[in-house]
C-alpha cells in the first residue's frame, strides 16, 4: 500500500516552482507522475521519495500534518532548494486547505472540531458566503493591493483557460497557486477559493480521477472568472469578496432534533456519517464523522457513538433523538463541534408530523427549489421535503409525482450510488410498489431537472396506501442505512393505481439544444483555445447546423455567444511584420464567461420550470 503524502499550503508549492529554471519547468509534469508510489513513512512521521541514487526529498509536516514552510520539504541532491525533485514531491502532494480565521479572541482553544467532516473530505467551500445586507451606506472600495490581486488572478485565470486541461500542468497550476495566495493576503478569500476549486480540478481531470466531471471544472471556472473579473473591474460587492473561513464559534445553549442521517464516502477514502438536525426555530444543524476509512467506515458509522458532550448516544438514535446542548460550538455551516466545554443531554425524539420538522412538508417543493436556485451557495446543504405517490421506475430513475395537482414528475435517484449502500436497494423496492404514497425528506440536485435525491422516507399521515414501518423508527426509515422489507410495505394493490407513462416524458434541460453551447465550453475546458477554434472551423452550412437550432428554437442569444466564442478562439492577430502572434488570453475569456454565464443563467431557468408544473408541448426543444 502506497504511502499518502502530507498535504502541502498552495504557497510552498508556487514557491518551490517559480524557483525552477525554463528547462527544469518542462520536465517537471513527467518528474510529478508516479513519483509518489515510491514514497515511505518513516517512524517520526516523516515522509521520504528518492529520486535515483542521489536525491532524497524528505517531507517533514507539522504538528497539524500539513507542509506549511519551504523549510519542511528538503532534499539531497546539490540544486536544492531549487531542484526539480523537491518540486515534484511537492506537486504530487495534496493541496491543503487555508488555516481558518479564530472565531473570537476569546474563544475556547477546544471549539476545533475534533470530529471529521465531509468538507474536509472534499475541501471546495473555503469561504463562508456572504448574504446582502440592506444598507445606505455603501460598501468599502477595493485597496489598491486587492484590484492588483484580482487582476493578476484574472490574468492567470485567463491563461489557464487558454490552456485547457491538456496544456495545464504543474506549471500553470503554480501560476494559479501564486495569484490565489496573493488574493487571500489582499483579502479576497472567495477568489482565493475559486482559484484552488480550479487547481484541483486540473488536477483530477489530467489524472482521471474516478467521480472527475468536466463539468465541474467548467463551473469552477466560471466561477474564478466571474469573482476575479468584477473584482479586477473594481466592483466591492462583499459577496464577490467573501469572508474567510472561520472557526468554530460559541453557540450557547442549543436544543436540537434529529431527522435523518446519511453515510458519507468520497473517492479519496474517507468515510463516515453525517445526521442532520433541526432546531424549534427551523435552524438546520448537523453533526459529522467523517475520517478515512472508505467504505467499511461510511457503513459502521451510521450506529457509532455521537462524540458530542458526552451524550450518551449513537448517530442512528440521534437521527430519531434529540440534544439539549450547553456550551455548544458552532460553524458557519451549523456543523456542532465537540469541544471540552460542550455538554449534551438526550431528548425524546419528535416525528415529521410534529414542530419543528412539520413545516419542510408543508409547502411545494418548487418553491423551496426557487428560493435554492437564487441563492446557489445554500443548496448544497439544504433538504426538501415532499409527499409524492409512486408511478415507477423508468431506467436509473425512480419516478414519482408530488400530491398536489398539476404536478410533475420528479426523479429519485440514489444520494449515493455505492451498491454496498443501501440507497439503490431501497429505492429499487419501492418502485415496485406504483401507487404507494411517500413523505421523502431529500436534496434537490440542481444540474438536472426535477430531480430529488432521498435521504429518508416515511409514511404519508392519514394515507392507507403507504409504508407499516416499526414504531422505534418513529416513522422515517434512512435510505442510506436502514433496508425495507417486505413487512415495511402495504399488502394488496394501490386503490387507485398511477399508470406508468411510455416515457419519462419531455426533459426540457436534456431536449433543449443548449448542448451544443454546453459542449463547445467543455470543449474549451478540455483542449483549450486551440479546440474550441478546431471544432468550430468549416463552412458556413457547419455554422449553421451547430447554431441554427438554436436560433429556432428562440435561443439567440446562446447562439450568437456561441459563435462570439468561436470567432474570438480563432482570431489570430499579426505583429507589425504581418507574422502570425500569439492572442491575448483576456478576449477569449471574455467571450467564454459571457457564454457559459448565458449558459447557468438559461439551464437554472429549465430546472426551476421542471418543477413548477406538468410539462407541455410547448418546452424549449429541438436538436
């Protein structure tokens, strides 16, 4: 088993490259591949990688296990610290995450939350984001030092646009590195953020990760570039300059309820649980355990004990329990942390038909999913409550349609896909059983249309047709850890049973032709310039048919940034000579922000359309 390298601080890496020569730079994406297979452990933590008979590269973190100072990586050979083995040691190695901010100066040194969580198994959100405060005075102008940080960061941005993923290496991922950790000196943590959202997704996409999606690494540089654009423009809007990640601050006296729980499992091979609680005022809270382990942790952790102030509870009596909690730590995300001041007593559970869970199955679900499409930065937290009535399974999905008229139909699909977990099972039974009603407490997934992935289900109060499930589950099963039987459901056929329709029926965000623009920006991402212009070369009957449906189908103006894109990647303008020269990257990442913005703007419309009403003829179509 290989040895996992320390995480390093983005600076020590930027540092460690910019002090290569030309020629040692090029060599240096071929020296990173590999070069962490030979690594070993030492007995002092160390951690050591030789690089033929005379170089030795030692990484030596810190009490915290991360590679902080440049004093911390050494190696043998006679070019260091400017060698190229102790650059790629230092490349092969994780990103660390940026210290947080102490939440008070006063603030007790054991609010650090000693349990894990799943941000840190996936460390993408740094920064705690800002929500607009209504005020007459405006807000601060940008320092010189920030409008000089943001356009150095656009700059970089830019460059790494024009590279795409095939071009991007260590190089142009220590470019990026330089100008976030000058964004976070200048204090624009969100741009900071982006940036290394942007570098690990470089990363995974050259080193094809399992889970790696190009179209995450195209939204995150659209978001790098939007935040470091308006930014650059001298815009002070403290959403776009965010607040740094702070740490866990004094929550007091707290009493919360629990709703359900759901195992965590990521591809980096950590596992573990988070059960997600609910506060009388419908503050939503959680606590996390989430440490490496992969998929034997995510399975045991659902019934470990709760390390919250000694209470005397595991996750699975939390999820169907409660926490009177004095002395509590708080994140800004509401994860409660376990420090030695912190102090919990059971409570009695409550079930969803009760205060304070009641409240998320009373409206409809397209409301709550139009107040998460304004503001994107809580949706990845947020749970929705419905009650639906089976149709069926119809491929990968589970669909149902909520009970209110004129309602669509929603897809479930599993909150996570690991066949060793219970989701796939669960829902796979409950599709055959159309007609059953359901109360499904769930996370909306954003990226398609009307879709719901279910944490947990109960029964549907006063309803016959629906689920006998056993009185200590307090009417709610979890997906992700308790498995349905037979007994679970009712006997005999629905009295009214929902017919399954032919098809799923139209999806407007798959049958829109907003594709063809989707494509040619993930073509970018992935090739850079020089692909977008190759694919968009031919003759005007080429232009044509890749913009054409477009136009007829009343998306012009997807259609004319997408083809303002293509025009820019192709430009090549001529030095006083009447050479060939090479662009400037700043029109190219224009032309592909205005297009993929236009892009977010017209799919989030889609996806909130899917879930107002019953689909029609009349929805955006055409190949």
């Amino acid at each position: 088993m290989s040895t996992e390298l320390p995480p390093v601080a983005p600076e020590v890496l930027a540092e460690a490259v910019e002090h290569l020569t030309p020629r040692l730079r090029k060599k240096l994406d071929a020296a990173t591949e590999g070069c962490a297979a030979g690594a070993v452990l030492a007995a002092d933590g160390t951690v050591t990688l030789r690089f033929g008979e005379d170089a030795l590269v030692t990484l030596s973190p810190g009490p915290a296990g991360t590679i902080t100072t440049a004093e911390q990586a050494t190696c043998s050979c006679l070019l260091a610290p400017r060698c190229l083995h102790r650059a790629a040691a230092l490349g092969a190695a994780p990103l660390a995450d940026s210290p947080p901010e102490p939440a008070t100066a006063a603030g007790p040194a054991e609010s650090a939350d000693p349990i894990g969580s799943p941000e840190r198994v996936e460390p993408a959100e740094l920064v705690e984001p800002v929500a607009p405060v209504e005020t007459t005075e405006p807000a601060p102008a940008l320092t010189a030092a920030q409008l000089r940080a943001a356009g150095a960061l656009w700059y970089v941005a830019a460059e790494a646009l024009a590279a795409g993923v095939t071009a991007g290496g260590a190089v142009v991922q220590a470019e990026l590195l330089r100008a976030a950790h000058t964004a976070r000196l200048a204090g624009l943590p969100r741009a900071e953020a982006a940036a290394l959202r942007v570098v690990r997704g470089l990363r995974a996409a050259r080193e094809r990760r399992a889970g790696q999606r190009l179209g995450d690494l195209t939204g995150a540089f659209r978001e790098l570039l939007h935040t470091a654009g308006m930014l650059a423009s001298g815009s002070a809007d403290p959403a776009l300059t965010g607040t740094a990640r702070r740490a866990y601050a004094p929550g007091g006296s707290l009493q919360v309820h629990g709703l359900c729980r759901e195992p965590v499992l990521s591809a980096t091979g950590y596992g573990g649980v988070v059960t997600h609680l609910l506060a009388p005022g419908g503050t939503p809270y959680s606590v996390s355990d989430v440490r490496p382990g992969g998929l034997a942790r995510a399975r045991g952790a659902g019934s470990a004990s709760v390390a919250l102030g000694g209470a005397a509870l595991d996750h699975a009596g939390l999820a169907r329990g409660g926490l009177r909690i004095v002395g509590a730590t708080v994140s800004p995300e509401g994860r409660l942390g376990a420090g030695r001041g912190v102090r919990a007593t059971p409570l009695p559970g409550i079930a969803w038909t009760e205060q304070p869970a009641a409240p998320l199955f009373a409206r409809p679900a397209a409301e709550a999913v139009a107040e998460l499409l304004a503001a994107p930065e809580a949706a990845e937290s947020a749970l929705l409550g419905c009650d639906v009535t089976v149709v069926g399974a119809a491929g990968e999905h589970l669909l149902v349609r909520e009970t209110r008229p004129d309602a669509p139909l929603l897809r479930l699909l599993p909150a996570h896909p690991h066949p060793e977990l219970a989701h796939t099972e669960n829902l796979r039974r409950i599709a055959s059983y159309p007609g059953l009603l359901l109360r499904v407490l769930g996370r909306p997934d954003l990226d398609r249309t009307a879709t719901l992935r279910p944490l947990a289900v109960g029964p549907v109060p006063g309803a016959e047709y629906t689920l006998r499930l056993p009185e200590e589950w307090l009417g709610r099963a979890d997906l992700g850890y308790d498995r349905l039987q037979g007994a679970h459901f009712p006997q005999g056929a629905a009295a009214a049973t929902v017919p399954l329709p032919a098809a799923e029926g139209p999806d407007p965000l798959a049958d829109s032709p907003l594709w063809r623009v989707r494509r040619l920006l993930e073509t970018g991402v992935a090739g850079g310039r020089r692909a977008v212009a190759e694919a968009a070369r031919g003759t005007e009957s080429l232009a044509a048919a890749s913009y054409g449906p477009l136009r007829r189908a009343g998306l012009t103006g997807a259609a004319d940034l997408a083809a303002a894109l293509a025009a820019e990647a192709d430009r090549r303008p001529r030095d006083v000579f009447g050479r060939l020269a090479d662009p400037s990257p700043d029109g190219y990442a224009w032309a592909w922000l205005a297009a993929a913005t236009h892009l977010a703007a017209a799919e989030r419309c889609l996806i909130a359309a899917s879930w107002a009403a019953a689909p029609n003829a009349g929805a955006v179509s055409g190949r």
